[in-house]
C-alpha cells in the first residue's frame, strides 16, 4: 500500500491507495508527495475502514507500535487496544459509525494503546471521518504518544509537593526557632532595662548582641536555603544547565543550550 491520493479540494492524504487507473490532475500534487506528507506527520496516523479495519498506516505508527505494516494492513484496529478494552471499543466505534464527525476519542478519558510487545503507552487520539476510496466511509485516525507528557506531569507533582513541603518547613522553622529567639529578645531586654548592676547589665548586653547575631545567621541561612543550589554556588547559566538537564531526562532529547552570555 506505498501510495497515496489527494482528498479533492483538501489537498490531503487519503490513506488509501489510488486506482491503477486514476490520472494526476495538472497543477496537483503528485502521488507520491502525499506518500511524504502522510509520513512526515509528527503522529501516528491509521486509515480504518467503516469494518474497522487498518487500510493503511504511516512509519511512525509502526515506530509506534511495533508492529510491520505487513502485520497490521488488514488487521482490526482493536488490535491495539489492551485486552480489558477491547470490546467496550467495538461498540464505541460502531456507536461513532453511526455518527461520524471530527473530534477528540474518549475526550477526558486516559486512552492507552497496546504495542507488539504487550506494553501499553497512553496516547491521545483525534478521529476524522472522510469518504476515501471511492466514496467508502473511512476514519482516520492520529494517535499522539503522550508518554513525555505524562512524565513531566509527574515531574511537575513532585516539584509542587517538594514546594509545599518546603514551605511548612519554612513554617515551622520561623516558629520553632526564630520567634522564639524574638521572644527571649524581648524578655532579655526588659530585664536589662530593670538591672540596676553595672556588670550585669553589660554582660545582658553581650548576651542580647550574641542572640542577635545568632538570629541574623539564622535568617541568612534560611535565605541561602531558599535558593538553588546551582544558582548560589555557579550562577544563573549553571542553574539553567540544571533544569535543561532535567528536561533532557524526561523527554529524553537533547536541550541546546546558549548561557554564555546570561549575566
């Protein structure tokens, strides 16, 4: 199935061989430029018939899936759907038969799909009827890896509890230490106004100096803390390294990164 026809007046791919005796009209695309364009998509894209079954597919969905064309052209589209689901989907897709339009499948829904290998991957799939191959109804259908997505989403969790955590500990460190040193402060220098001795009353002066100090590098201690640790010992351009290399770590590609400059 290596070619592919235009929609007329979309200028699209079909997914759907053309007829042996089918002509290119003048001015349009040739047929294998739309071979390219429905493989160059982004997304895994499949071209099931009104039975439900695969008529064709583009590389990335075998990327995807793990599967040959071979072994998916021809097969029901359920094949990729895990087990638990499979039969629910049936009557989803003939319920859609009966109405087909373009929209989001199972919109608020955590879809997966199923991969040769028997793991799943949560995708997003987008459904688009159209009459292909001599008018029969088709859909096609663009399925969305969204795995990267689902793990900066955990990342994003975590750094949102890591923030709250924080922030209590934040909390209680300014009661339990800070306030209670505000406190004696207070005390201490009210004692000192009714000392009446010349030596107590200095020694209570270096006393209240000594806690005041203390306090002080208390603030600036929890100040430090409140930074990163890249940004505090290698300035801005090695904290942006630090979240570039985060970001590599979750979608797994490679960041360009221009910080020679920043400062």
């Amino acid at each position: 199935m290596g070619e592919h026809r235009a929609v007329p007046g979309r200028g699209r791919v079909s997914g759907l061989p053309v007829h042996p005796n089918e002509k290119t009209e003048p001015g349009v695309l040739k047929r294998r430029d739309y071979t390219a364009v429905f493989d160059a998509s982004p997304d895994a894209m499949l071209v099931v018939d009104a039975d439900g079954v695969i008529q064709d597919l583009n590389r990335q969905a075998v990327a995807m899936f793990g599967w040959s064309r071979e072994e998916l052209e021809g097969s029901e589209v359920e094949r990729l759907i895990p087990d638990a689901g499979r039969a629910r989907h049936r009557r989803h897709r003939r319920r859609y038969g009966e109405s087909p339009q373009p929209r989001p499948m199972g919109e608020g829904l955590e879809l997966e799909a199923l991969r040769k290998d028997g793991t799943t991957i949560p995708v997003e799939i987008s459904l688009s009827p159209s009459k292909l191959g001599r008018g029969r109804e088709h859909v096609i259908c663009a399925v969305r890896d969204i795995s990267a997505w689902k793990r900066m989403r955990r990342l994003s969790g975590k750094m949102i509890a890591a923030a709250e955590q924080e922030r209590k500990h934040l909390s209680r460190e300014l009661h339990d230490e800070f306030l209670q040193n505000l406190v004696a402060l207070k005390i201490r220098v009210k004692l000192l106004a009714d000392e009446r001795d010349d030596g107590e009353r200095e020694r209570a002066r270096a006393r209240i100096a000594e806690d005041i100090r203390g306090t002080i590098l208390g603030v600036k201690r929890m100040i430090r803390g409140l930074l990163p640790p890249e940004l505090d010992h290698g300035g801005l351009p090695s904290a942006l390294g630090s979240v570039f290399r985060d970001i590599e770590a979750v979608y797994s590609s490679l960041v360009s990164r221009h910080t020679s400059n920043v400062g």
